[in-house]
C-alpha cells in the first residue's frame, strides 16, 4: 500500500480527523482546562442532574473506567458533587455544582468557536451534507464499539 492510499482511507481520515479536532478544543478551551470528554460529562449531567455514573457512561459513549476517572477529576476541581442514592446507597448521583454550572455556560461559546473551525472551512452545504454523513456513519457503527451510546430512560 501506498502512502497515498493510506491517507485517503476512511480509518486513517477519521483518526486524524479526531486529532484535528481535538487539538482544536484544548486550544480553544485552553482557558478552562477541560477535555472534550470532560466537557461532554459536564453537559451530559447538566441535562441529566442525578444520573450515575453508569447511565453517564451510555450517555457519553465512554466505558466505564474512563468516565470513573473523569468524574474523579471534575470532583477534585468542584465541578460534580456525587451523592448517595435515596433508594440504593450504593449507587452515586451525579449533579453539577454551582462552578460547574458556570463553567458550562461560560465556555459554551469556545466550544462553539471549536465546532466552527472544524467545518468552517467548508461550505455550507457540504457543512450539512459532512454532518448527515459523519451522524448516520456513527449510528449504523454504533454497536461496534465497546462503548455505545446507550438510550438513558430513567
């Protein structure tokens, strides 16, 4: 094979799509020192206030390990605060604390930024077409992956 061929591949295009794109959060988000995935733990317990974190971890699409040791950061920085369930005391709720809530809402606007540099730099149409494509890619593989998004109904 070819280097040419190697770079025009799917496997290798969306590897090097997510180090694009990764590389673009931490600078944008620099300020705030989160991750993506930080990032999408906080907005997933922002929507979801009181969930564990194994309905997180279907949330997120991240196995269950790496989203323990991601809430463990967020709660030494103050973000989340974990609770004991009412019915189940084993079982840890998941809420954001009032720095959490802010840093939600005031890194919004880097994230968008992040969002717009990825596919800023097609046009509009292909933006749409680049985004249908990339969701039912990921939908029709969803199973594959040893961590699924998972629907959470509680």
């Amino acid at each position: 094979m070819s280097l040419q061929e190697l770079y025009s591949r799917p496997a290798h295009l969306i590897r090097r799509a997510h180090q694009i794109a990764w590389a673009i959060f931490i600078d944008e988000c620099a300020e705030y020192a989160l991750t993506p995935v930080q990032y999408a733990a906080l907005v997933a317990i922002d929507a979801r206030p009181g969930t564990d974190a194994t309905r997180l971890s279907h949330m997120i699409a991240f196995d269950r390990s790496t989203t323990g040791s991601v809430l463990d950061r967020l709660e030494k920085r103050e973000l989340i605060v974990r609770q004991a369930s009412p019915t189940d005391r084993r079982q840890k709720l998941l809420f954001l604390t009032e720095a959490g809530t802010n840093l939600v809402r005031e890194c919004r606007p880097a994230v968008d930024r992040v969002q717009d540099k990825i596919v800023g730099v097609l046009a509009r149409e292909e933006r749409e077409i680049f985004l249908k494509l990339m969701t039912r890619i990921v939908q029709l593989n969803n199973e594959l992956t040893s961590a699924p998004i998972r629907s959470v109904n509680d």
